[in-house]
C-alpha cells in the first residue's frame, strides 16, 4: 500500500514536472554555486606489520565503523551540456574512527581491558575534485554520475604528539578517489540533489611509532567513506 502511494505520488509529481519547467535557463550558466550538507560512513582499513605475529599482548586489530557529519561549499563550472566540474570548497567533516584490540594481557594501571576500543577523532579540511556526467534532463528532473579525486588534512592530528599511549597517531594529509551517483531535482528557486558516493583514501596516513604497542603492529591504515549529500544549488 505504502509503495503504491509512493508510486502514484511520483507519478503526478513527475507529470506536474513535464508541464512546468523550472530554471529553463539554468543549464546556460557557466557558475553556479551551493551548499553541501553531508553524513558518512566511516571506518578504516588496516594492514598489520609483521611485529603483529610476534606480538604477545595484542591479539586482534579490527575497524569499527563510525558516522560523521560535514558541510561544505559547491562550485560548479560549466564545460559543455554533458560534462561539469565540480570543487568543494572548503569542506569540513567530523568524524570519529576507531580500532576494536584484543588485548591478551592488558594493563589495568594504563585503564586497559582485554577487549577495548581506541578512538581517533578528526576534523577533515578537504577540497574534492571532480568530473559530472549529467544525462538528459527530462522535465525538472536528471541523473548524473561523478567521480574525482580528494585531498584532505586533519586538523586535529596527533601525528606529533608525545602523549600518545592511548591511540593510534595519523599524518595530516591524505590523497584520495571519489565516485558517486546523484539526481538533480528542479525548484522553482534552487536545485535540490540528494547524492551518494565512495570515497577511499589512498595514502598511508598511519604514524607508525615502533614504542607504542597500539602502533607498532600495525603497518598501513587507509580510510574508508561512503558520504550522503544533500545539496542545494541556485
């Protein structure tokens, strides 16, 4: 019942659409700015170090996922009526990773338990780039599919920190590919696009230090995204 509402609802939003163009001229542009409101899903992948299989503390290493949020602002350039680019500028994310440990001997003086979790909370400046591939708009309504290329710096990275005991250190900066598909919906004043995509860092941003035990048998850490995106554009 609920998907036949659903169906009958888009059906004569679809035809009210066809019949009223919105922005007809919008597709002219050659700029257009937005806003970008953002969640994600986050998480890391991790290789161990060979020091892993010759540890006698630290039993199992795993991801956890995590959510986050983030804002943003979206510059679009016009370069023909099937292609754009796009540069998200500035981008800010909050997020919260963390690795799952199994300790075999865990050190209650540190607040340590067998079975624990380490947190590395992180704010991303970040400045996508990236390539859209619009299809044919039909009414107030198109499809279009992008894909680009991240660089991003933690503000709040600890890589240089002395007091790192309690968590994993991560470098500042990371390099990363983006790929996604989004809908762009026609307003009377706006557009509205709703978008997904992966977003997988390829740097190692893992700060290995040898002293800590958290650390030492871990070898690469990259990050893991998927983003939600919630975007209006004049």
């Amino acid at each position: 019942m609920v998907c036949a509402l659903f169906l009958g609802i888009s059906t004569g939003a679809t035809a009210q659409l066809r019949n009223t163009l919105n922005m007809p001229d919008n597709d002219d542009k050659w700029y257009h700015i937005g806003i970008v409101i953002m969640g994600t899903s986050n998480r890391f992948q991790i290789s161990q170090h060979p020091r892993f299989l010759q540890s006698d503390s630290v039993m199992v290493t795993n991801p956890n996922n995590s959510f986050g949020f983030g804002i943003g602002g979206m510059h679009t350039f016009r370069i023909s009526n099937r292609f754009e680019a796009r540069v998200v500028f500035p981008q800010l994310l909050f997020v919260n990773k963390s690795i799952n440990y199994q300790l075999k001997y865990a050190d209650g003086g540190n607040d340590e338990k067998p079975v624990m979790d380490q947190n590395v909370e992180s704010i991303l400046l970040g400045v996508p780039v990236q390539l859209k591939l619009k299809s044919d708009r039909i009414g107030n309504f198109r499809v279009y599919m992008m894909g680009g290329v991240k660089y991003e710096t933690d503000l709040s990275s600890k890589a240089n920190s002395r007091n790192a005991e309690n968590f994993v250190k991560l470098r500042k900066s990371d390099f990363g590919i983006e790929a996604g598909i989004g809908f762009n919906f026609y307003n009377k004043m706006f557009i509205f696009s709703p978008e997904i995509k992966i977003s997988n860092g390829i740097s190692n941003v893992h700060a290995r230090d040898e002293n800590l035990k958290f650390s030492n048998v871990i070898d690469r850490v990259q990050s893991r995204q998927i983003i939600f995106s919630i975007i209006f554009e004049g």
